[in-house]
C-alpha cells in the first residue's frame, strides 16, 4: 500500500515567523509531486507542481524543495501572515495514480 | 472566470435514496475526478474520467456512479448502496490526460452530503 505522509498534522506559527514542512513519500517509480493549499471555505488551489530531483520552486514567500531519491519535499513560508493560514496538501503520482496526503494543518498567531 | 462549480454546497439525504452531485467546468479539460474527504483522511479518489464517454473506478468506487455524456459535467450519484456516505465531496479537472499527470489538478468548492 503507497503512503503518503505530511508532518506535523498542525503547526501553529506566530505572525512573522518563517515555518516548514514535510511531505513523505515511495522513492521508487516518482513521477511528479503537487502541492496545494487549502484555505477555509475555498477550494484546494495548485502551488506547485514538481518533478525533478533538486527542484526549487518559489512563489512569492512559499517555496518547495524536492529529493526524490530519498523520497520527500518541504514547503517553506518565510515571514508568515495571516493569509497563510490554511491546510496543506501534498499530492504523489505514481503509475498513473495520485495519491494525496493528511494534510498539514497552518495556525498562524496574530 | 473560468472555474468548477459544484451544487449544491449542502446536501441532506434520507436512508435508501440515491442523490446526485453537480460538477461542471469552463476550463476545457479533459479529465475530471471525483473525491470524497473525511475527518482525519487524505482525499481518496472515487472516480475520474479522461475523456467523454469514459471513466474509470478509483480507490472507493462502491456505492457511487458516474456518467460523462459532455465534456463540460461529471455528476457523481451517491447509491443507496453506500452505507456511509456522510462526508464532504470535492470535484476536480486537469488538462492532462488523468491521474498520472505533472499538470495540477482545479478544485471545486465541495459539497457536504449528510444523512437525515
């Protein structure tokens, strides 16, 4: 059975802090990985999408690595707001599959 | 504004009914899916579609039912044989050709579905 796995579940972060978090996932047969965040009463939005080992990818103070030989990614926010608050979700393709994570849940404290 | 819209956004069903769900989207894709989260769960594929005319089970299929007559809408009927179908329904589009795509998939605003 794949597995998925986004630490922590919860993450509470002062307004101002820079935070990260873990997506892990099967080293073997990678294919691509996504990132979505999902705010309160909206829809799951696509942050990035991720396919080559070393990748870096930025968007605006969210940026994303990836290592697919060890078989995980981070999400960075640098300087959090309160419009960072919101569940992030990891997303693995493999074999024409996509495979979604838990979820990281974001507090950011005023 | 291209986008998915999913109705309702709160729906209650009586024991032994079957509801329907409403997806539709203006963005052009090609393959559409269906998930279905609950408290505590990753989002779990129900079914999806790549082209009209097709669709293919996915990881919880039992229970529900779909049709792709356009290319534009996807519904999703919750049978009476899903014995716990309470829970929260997203819908979802990618240009790519289904599941194993590096394009992002477009989400939809969900629909709670809650037995009376």
């Amino acid at each position: 059975i794949l597995n998925v796995e986004q630490s922590p579940q919860s993450l509470h972060v002062q307004e101002g802090d820079s935070t990260n978090f873990t997506c892990s996932f099967p080293s073997s047969n990678f294919y691509a990985l996504h990132w979505y965040r999902w705010e309160t009463a909206k829809s799951p939005e696509a942050l990035f999408v991720m396919t080559l080992n070393g990748d870096e990818k930025k968007k605006g103070r969210i940026s994303a690595t990836l290592n697919t030989k060890e078989g995980y990614s981070y999400l960075y926010i640098k300087g959090s707001q309160p419009e960072d608050s919101a569940t992030y979700l990891c997303a693995f393709i493999w074999h024409d599959k996509i495979i979604f994570g838990k979820g990281t849940r974001l507090h950011i404290l005023p | 504004d291209g986008g998915i819209t999913q109705s309702p956004k709160y729906l209650f069903r009586k024991e032994g009914q079957n509801v329907t769900l409403s997806c539709e989207q203006n963005l052009n894709h090609d393959a559409m899916y269906w998930y279905r989260q609950d408290p505590g769960q990753g989002l779990r594929l129900i079914y999806y579609s790549q082209i009209v005319n097709d669709f293919q089970k996915g990881d919880i299929a039992e229970g529900y039912s779909v049709s792709r007559e356009k290319k534009e809408s996807f519904p999703l009927t919750v049978t009476s044989a899903q014995k716990n179908p309470t829970a929260f329904y997203l819908c979802a589009s990618s240009i790519g050709p289904g599941q194993g795509s590096n394009q992002p998939q477009h989400f939809g605003d969900g629909t709670r579905l809650s037995i009376l």
